[in-house]
C-alpha cells in the first residue's frame, strides 16, 4: 500500500526521443568524477593529518622518556 502511494507521488516519466537522455548522463558523470576527486582529497588530507599526529606522538613519547629516566 505505502509502495503504491510512494509510486503515486513520483511522476514518471519517459521520453520517446532518448537524446533528451543525454544531459543527464553528462550531469551524472560529472558529479560522480567530482565525487571521486573530493574522496582522493580527503584521503590526501588525512594522510597529512596522520603523519602530522605520529610525529607528535613520536615527539611527545621521546620527552616523556628524557624526563623519567
């Protein structure tokens, strides 16, 4: 019953001539490469930040051992 209702409120439709297809396949491609380089960007960033959080570690672990001898 809710899938009907759902079904209902979408308007369907399909056209005849199928280039009218073509813009939204341009559109999707777009944001799924966008997507992509956003995800290869965060990954470069958190790469950057976990470098950055090791050598502090590493830093803080060496001052902790000078100061318990």
């Amino acid at each position: 019953m809710l899938n009907l209702f759902v079904l209902n409120i979408i308007p369907m439709y399909f056209p005849e001539d199928k280039t009218e297809y073509i813009p939204a396949f341009i559109q999707l491609a777009l944001v799924i490469i966008v997507a992509v380089l956003v995800v290869f960007f965060f990954k470069k960033i958190s790469k950057k930040q976990e470098e950055k959080a090791k050598e502090l570690e590493e830093r803080l672990n060496k001052e902790r051992e000078n100061q318990h001898p």
